[in-house]
C-alpha cells in the first residue's frame, strides 16, 4: 500500500478499515464477542474508540495466518468455557471493510453445520497460468471460485484442521483450505463483488464508493 502504516489503519470515511471491518459484526446482535488479533508491538489499535467496546478482546498473532487464526480461537475456548453444544466462529479479514450484516445472516443461515462455509464469488476473468511472465496455459473457469471472508466453522473442528495441519507443514491459504485437507467439503455461499479485500492504493477509492453506499451507512 505504500502508506507507511499497517492497511488495517488506513482512513476510509473518517474511520480505519479495522473499524469497518469489525461493524457488521457488532450489529448483528446475535454474536456474543469479536476477538481481535494483532501484530505484536502493535500501538494503533489502543489509540481507536473500538478498543473500549465491550465485546471485543485482544490476542497477538503469530507469524503465520494459521498462527494467528490458532492465538484468535484459542482466545475463544477460553471466552467461552462452560458452554454446551457446538460452537462457530467467522473468520474475517480485516481489510475487508464492505462487509454487510445481510451477508454475514446468509452465511449463518447456509453454512452452519460441519461442513461450514464461506462467502465467495464465481469467476469471471480468463485466467492464465504464468511462466517467466508469459501466459502459459489458460484455467478453465467454470468451477472456480473467489473465496473471501468470513468463513465459517465449527470451533473444535477449525482448531483440529489448523493444528494437524500445522504439524504435517502444510500451509493453508485460508481456513477453508485447512478444513478441506481435514476431508470437509465448506459450502461455498454466493458473496458479493462489493466485499472487496483492499490490497492496492487502487482499492481504496473503489472501497469508499461502495461504503457511500446506504446499506453501510450507519
């Protein structure tokens, strides 16, 4: 991004990614807590009105995803001891700051089971497969998907699949690459274009208009 600061606390509509990222699921109502992890010796996130709201918590992360999501859901089991019955979690980027409630319910409402699931969006583009910077070969494209947060698990199961996976040195690109090389099969629940993940100084202005929008106006 060539800001010289984490994108996470870029400004957007007078308010950081992390901040937007993190609303929707604070408006829910039916999410009992959000568990932040943050890059160690980060000082930003304390300097935010967020970091006083009462259902969020704080854990380092690692130096890896898997890591990190680990340090988050490890968090959880310790927030959420003495409950009974199975428990989920959603897994969100925090610089996906066009995420709305809407999206959030439909993955609820499709993918709670053991399976779980994720937000994503067919693909489009002709993709190409590079070598020394020359195309190839070309993908077909008729099942592939984009895959995006959140996604959703079960919490004993997610931490089972991060942790084998972790000591048989396999890298996951996501968590539901983790859950398919446990043998789950995530449903793959129709997201929007709109749930950007802002990654280029370009995706900022694209980010902004979509949060000028009514349904993020809050």
């Amino acid at each position: 991004m060539a800001s010289g600061k984490p994108k996470q606390y870029l400004s957007l509509r007078n308010r950081s990614l992390l901040e937007w990222s993190v609303a929707p699921f604070l408006d829910t109502g039916w999410i009992d807590g959000v568990v932040l992890v943050l890059p160690k010796g980060d000082t930003d996130f304390a300097k935010l009105a967020l970091a006083g709201h009462p259902k969020i918590g704080t854990v380092t992360g690692g130096a890896t995803r898997a890591e990190s999501v680990l340090a988050g859901l490890q968090a959880v089991s310790e927030r959420s001891r003495g409950l009974t019955g199975p428990l989920f979690v959603l897994i969100h980027d925090a610089a996906r700051p066009c995420l709305t409630v809407e999206d959030i319910e439909t993955l609820r409402d499709e993918a709670s089971d053991e399976q779980g699931g994720l937000l994503a969006v067919p693909v489009t583009d002709t993709l190409k497969v590079e070598a020394r910077e020359r195309a190839d070969s070309t993908l077909e494209q008729a099942n592939v998907w984009r895959a995006q947060t959140p996604q959703l698990f079960r919490l004993d199961l997610l931490k089972a699949a991060l942790q084998n996976g972790s000591h048989a040195g396999a890298g996951h690109a996501d968590e539901a690459s983790a859950m398919e090389r446990a043998g789950h099969r995530p449903l793959l629940v129709r997201g929007r274009e709109s749930n950007l993940k802002v990654t280029y100084p370009e995706d900022l202005p694209l980010a902004e208009f979509w949060l000028s929008r009514r349904e993020y106006l809050r």
